[in-house]
C-alpha cells in the first residue's frame, strides 16, 4: 500500500478522534488535569463501547471481508477509490462477501478503530506526562495502549485468515477486554463514597463473575463465528430433545478455517449444534453467579443502582437471547444482544473496580 493511502487513513483516525477531544477541549479547557483526564476517558469508554457494537455489526452483516485487504480497501483508503474493484468482485459473486455497503461498513470500522486508537495514545501521553499531577500510575494507559494495538493487529488478522472462527473470536474477547480495562481506569479517576467495609468480602465472587462474562462472551463469539445461532429453533430443548446429537471434536477444534473442518472438510451440523448448545446451557452460569452477586451488592447503598442494572441486563440477555431463537436471529435482536453482553460486562468490572478500592482490613469477620 502507497505512503500516500496510509497517510489519508492517519488522517481519517485523527479526524474521528478530533471531535471528541474539541469537544473536550471546548467544554473543560480550562479545568484541571484531572477532570480533563477523567472525561477524556469517559469518552473514550463510550467509544470503545460503539466501536464494539460497530464490530458486532459488521460481523452480522458478513461485512468483515467487504474489503478482503488491509489496512486499506483494495489497496486504496477509502472505497470510493476501490469502486471498480468492488463493482467486478460484485459481479463475479452478487451474493459473495463484497458489496459496496460491505465495504463501506468494513472501512467505517476500521476508522473509528483508528480513531479509538488515538485516544488512546492520548490517554498515555497524559498518563506519563501528568502521573506527578494524577496521582497514580501510568502503566494501565500504557497497558491498554498496548492492547489496542495487539487488538489492531487481530482485526488485520481477521481479514488475513478470512474470518478464520479462533481469530474473529479472539477478536471479539480483545474488544471487550479493552472495555473492562478502560471502565477500571474510568473508575480509578472517581472519588465517589466508598461501599461498606463488609462488601469486600463478595471480591472474589465479582472476580469470578468477571472471569464466567469472559468466557460466555467468547462462546457467543464461536456460536456467531461460526454461524451456529440457528443450530437450535427451540427453547427450552434443542432440535426436541435435551441433549440433541453433538460433535464436540469438530465443533470446539480451535485451528480450522470458517465452515471446515482441521482436516478441510464441511463442518457437521452436529458440530455446530455443539457449539450452540454450549453457549445457551452456560448461561445458566452465568445467571446464577451474577444474580447472586447483584442480589448480595444490593444491600450496600452505594453499589445499589449498579446492582439493578445487573437485574436489568440480565433481564435483557434471556429476552433477547430467546428472540435470537424464535425469531431467528434478525439482525436487530442480535445486535442488542451482544450490547446486552457489553453493558453487563461494563457493570460487572464497575462493580469489581469500585469493591477492589475497599482498603483490606483484618475485621472483616462479620456476617454481610
């Protein structure tokens, strides 16, 4: 790819991440380095926030190869450039993975994924050049400048491997790490009333909580990397029965590409129903352990309202997650499901960041 073409999408990164730092700038210019930091990243976790959503989108819509290169589109920045490509790829497979609008979805993500990047690389330089004024460390800015970056070159990855299932997954799983790290930071910069002593002693379970919300958003990930959503149209049974046939060894082989395989033959249908019925049993985890978490936090005023948004979002993940089943899977269900996931995780780290800043005491004997 040209000098020239890296140097236009430079410029497209920059001037997506512009318009919140002039709005940063506009607004709190004046303030001091703290606030400026702390609504710096405010802003920057809701962008990490839209560009997952972003990425969930594209990835349903079967954009994620609507340019089948990187970083550009057909070599060019921008696919008003790459037109004619387009068009002839279009042509030669009207229902393939090149389209105009897939195109176009896939370089939007890919601009707000460089927008997002200078942010945090902002982040970082305020990290480091204010750490005396800030207070605190600069190594989580600096880890999550790393991340994005590892994340960057997964997205490449994505498209190089042609959507193999483990990359596209891995994908999904480094996005959502970098909005739970973000949140932590986000969190670090507040000042609110501390919870209750005793809280302290559900950490450990919010940890887990947090470790359980990783690993169902990864299952989420192989179901819809796969195409695995319609394995199962019934609920509470798959295919009418509880335990319908199931490939676990096709289904859970991780190095394979999409629709194959290890050894290069059409995936089973019985591997795909693996992979769903996995995901939708786990759940049933997950709501145990993260209800009973939001259930215990509710007795503590401060973590209250983020205790009802755990009920909420729970909530929202079996309505949505049963929609994806009987309605199967429009595009619009699907994609709120996957916010649901987001959000959940986001309140999940909130409350897991706001229990660690609980200072360790030897009295926590007593019965919460």
């Amino acid at each position: 790819m040209a000098i020239t073409e890296l140097l236009q999408l430079a410029f497209f990164g920059l001037t997506v991440s512009a318009i919140p730092l002039a709005v940063i700038w506009l607004k709190h210019g004046t303030a001091s380095v703290e606030v400026r930091y702390r609504k710096l990243i405010a802003i920057t976790l809701f962008f990490t926030l839209d560009l997952i959503l972003f990425g969930a989108f594209t990835r349903l819509t079967d954009s994620g190869l609507g340019c089948p290169d990187w970083p550009g589109c057909y070599g060019t920045s921008s696919p008003l450039d790459a037109m004619p490509q387009i068009k002839a790829a279009q042509q030669t497979m009207p229902d393939g993975p090149v389209t105009v609008s897939k195109a176009w979805i896939e370089m939007l993500h890919r601009y707000f994924a460089k927008g997002l990047g200078v942010l945090f690389i902002v982040i970082t330089l305020l990290a480091w050049s204010k750490r005396y004024e800030l207070k605190q460390s600069p190594l989580l800015a600096t880890f999550l400048l790393i991340g994005v970056c590892i994340q960057g070159a997964f997205g490449a990855f994505t498209v190089t491997s042609k959507l193999m299932p483990l990359i596209v997954t891995i994908h999904l799983i480094g996005g959502n790490a970098l909005l739970a790290l973000t949140a932590w930071l986000y969190v670090q910069q507040q000042n609110p009333p501390l919870p209750h002593l005793l809280s302290r002693r559900l950490l450990p379970i919010a940890r887990l909580v947090l470790v359980l919300l990783f690993i169902q958003i990864g299952l989420g990930g192989w179901v819809s990397s796969n195409y695995a959503a319609l394995a199962c149209l019934d609920f509470p049974m798959c295919q009418g029965q509880w335990i319908p046939p199931m490939d676990f060894a096709h289904g859970f082989s991780l190095w394979r590409d999409l629709g194959q395989t290890a050894d290069g033959r059409g995936l089973p249908f019985a591997a795909l129903t693996a992979v769903h019925w996995v995901h939708r049993n786990f759940a049933f985890v997950i709501f145990a352990v993260t209800g009973y978490l939001a259930w215990k936090i509710r007795k503590d005023n401060s973590l209250r309202s983020l205790a009802n948004g755990v009920f909420f979002m729970l909530a929202w993940q079996l309505l949505t997650g049963l929609s994806n089943i009987f309605f199967k899977w429009p595009l619009s269900v699907a994609l709120m499901h996957n916010a649901g996931a987001a959000i959940l995780l986001l309140l999940c780290t909130f409350i897991t960041a706001c229990l660690s800043k609980i200072p360790a005491s030897k009295n926590e004997t007593s019965q919460f």
